[in-house]
C-alpha cells in the first residue's frame, strides 16, 4: 500500500497525541508495514480512507478507542528479553536489592512489627513481562540466600515484603505478559537452564511460567503520555526502552512523575541509551559494574 507524505503526517500525527511515539521522517517505513495489516484488516484499501474512517468525528466513543487501541498495539515496539543487557539486573540483585532489604528492616522496626510497608517496584512499558518476571527471580534468589545465610543482624525479608507492578500502553502485550507463556526463542534469550528448570513448566511448544512467579506482579494498562501519579509511591522505578520513543517534553513529564512518586533515595533504572541529562536534577547518578542508574536525591 502507497503511503504518500501527506498521509504519513497525518497518521504521525495522530500517533504522537495518542501514545506519544515520535516516528521520524525516515521511519515512514514503520506506519506502511505495522498499520497496513490493520488497514486492510479494517476493510481499506488506501491509508487516506484508514485514516478518516479511524478519526470520524461521528465514531461513538467505543469504536474510537478500539481504533487508538488497534493502532497502539500494531505501531509500538515490544522487544524485550529475559534480564536485558545483564548488567542493569546485576546492579539490582548486588546494589539496590542489599538497600531495599535495610529499607524493609527500618520499616518493620519503626512500626515494631514483622509486617512492614511494602518495598513497591514498577516496571512501566513491561512488554510481554520478562522484565517484572526477571526481576521477581532476583527477590526470590536474594530472599532465599539471605534467609540462608541467617543474617541475625537483620530481619529477613521474603518475597511478602515486595510488591510488583508491570504497566503498558499495549493491551496484547499485557495480555501475553499476563499469561506468562514462551516460546523456544524468547527462552533462550537470558533464561540460564537453572532458572529454566525453577521457574517454567513446558506445555506442548509453551513454555510457563511457575504460578509463584507470576502471582508475585499485578499488570495494569497505563499510557505514560497521561499523568498517572495515582499509582502511588515506589522505591524503584524500571522504564527501560520506552523513554527513546517519545521527544524532550513528553520525557520531561514523565521523569518529573516519576520523581515525584519515587521514595526518598528511591532508584530509578532506565535503559542503555536513555538518562536524566538536561531534562531534571532530582537525581544522583549511581554508577555499579557497568550499569548507570539514578537515585532520588
Ligand atoms: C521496547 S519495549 C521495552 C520493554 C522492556 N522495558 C525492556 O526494556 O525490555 C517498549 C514498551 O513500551 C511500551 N510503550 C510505548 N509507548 C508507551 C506509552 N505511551 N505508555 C506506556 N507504554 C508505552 C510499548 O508498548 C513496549 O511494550
């Protein structure tokens, strides 16, 4: 299907105000093979007809948001792996785990109780879930060593002390992250064959993840181009691989919601090529191995 210049601005266009994903003049190749399915799928046979039929102003609102929830689902980008790039999961598990466990003890001891406050981790623009489920094996692991290794000094934590939750903009994905099934593939991206064996079931070509892995994070669809401040308070924040999508404002607010909602000296762990620079400095950075995350001043 063609895609002439003035139908790349105006489908650009409209992605940007509902999702806020930038596509650049030379990507025009990404509206032509992602919403071309969806086109067709919708009985058109141009991206001129597409997009008056997708923003008719007399759509009722259902058929509309179904439309922006077609094209979300279809335009975004969802790679994702298993412990992506390695080294921001050992910051987790030898940095910001340790701290998280000294934050859990101060809780529990000034209420002098065992039942503290949570220690609350989100994983927004979650994908398929590999990075929740990845960080719920590395509480797992860490509350399983700790407890082993009796540390008197401290009260042990356990993996009640946590919460997770996973958001995205893409309802297939949450759906897919939800269900936590693998294929061969996604499996042998980051999966060790002891974690393979702990935490999956095969079924058929499926692979499963264990129900005490899965229970352990609650997915939630959220659009970060829209203030979402009513999530409530975090100690640490995983927005990796999303923030490159979106311009210096749209970043700008985000970052600025996610300080507001971050815990004092709470982490925030972006992906490989994103940072804080220019856009707040509310942020320390904090460099482990070769990982750069920021803490909440
Ligand atoms: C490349 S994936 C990154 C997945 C994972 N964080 C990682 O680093 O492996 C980017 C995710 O951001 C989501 N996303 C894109 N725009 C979004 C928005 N406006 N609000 C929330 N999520 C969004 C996409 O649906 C996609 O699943």
């Amino acid at each position: 299907m063609e895609l002439s210049r003035h139908e790349f601005e105006l489908l650009r266009d409209y992605i940007y105000k509902i999702c806020g994903l930038v596509i650049a003049d030379n990507k025009q190749y990404l509206i032509r093979q992602r919403l071309e399915p969806l086109a067709l799928t919708i009985g058109c046979l141009n991206f001129t007809e597409f997009y008056r039929k997708i923003t008719e102003s007399s759509l009722p609102p259902q058929t509309k948001n179904r439309f922006q929830e077609q094209v979300i689902n279809a335009i975004t980008t969802n790679e994702t792996s298993f412990f992506r790039d390695g080294h921001p999961f050992a910051a987790f598990r030898e940095y910001i785990l340790p701290r998280l466990n000294e934050r859990i003890c101060e809780r529990k001891q000034r209420l002098q109780s065992r039942k503290g406050p949570k220690v609350r981790l989100w994983s927004a623009g979650s994908s398929t879930g590999q990075e929740p489920y990845s960080l719920v094996m590395l509480i797992k692991e860490y509350s399983q060593a700790a407890n082993q290794k009796h540390q008197f000094s401290m009260i042990p934590v356990s993996m009640e002390d946590f919460v997770i939750l996973a958001t995205d903009i893409s309802t297939e994905m949450l759906a897919r992250a939800m269900a936590g099934e693998y294929n061969d593939a996604e499996m042998k991206r980051g999966l060790d064959p002891e974690r393979v064996k702990a935490y999956f079931k095969k079924n058929g070509r499926r692979w499963i993840i264990s129900s005490s892995v899965r229970s352990m994070v609650e997915f939630r669809q959220i659009n970060l181009i829209r203030p979402f401040t009513m999530l409530g308070g975090f100690d640490v924040i995983f927005c990796r691989n999303v923030l490159i999508y979106f311009d210096i404002e749209t970043k700008t607010r985000i970052i600025a919601q996610f300080s507001e909602m971050l815990s004092d000296k709470g982490f925030l762990v972006l992906g490989a090529t994103e940072n804080v620079y220019g856009i707040t400095d509310r942020f320390d950075s904090v460099h482990h191995g070769e990982t750069l995350f920021y803490q909440k001043k």
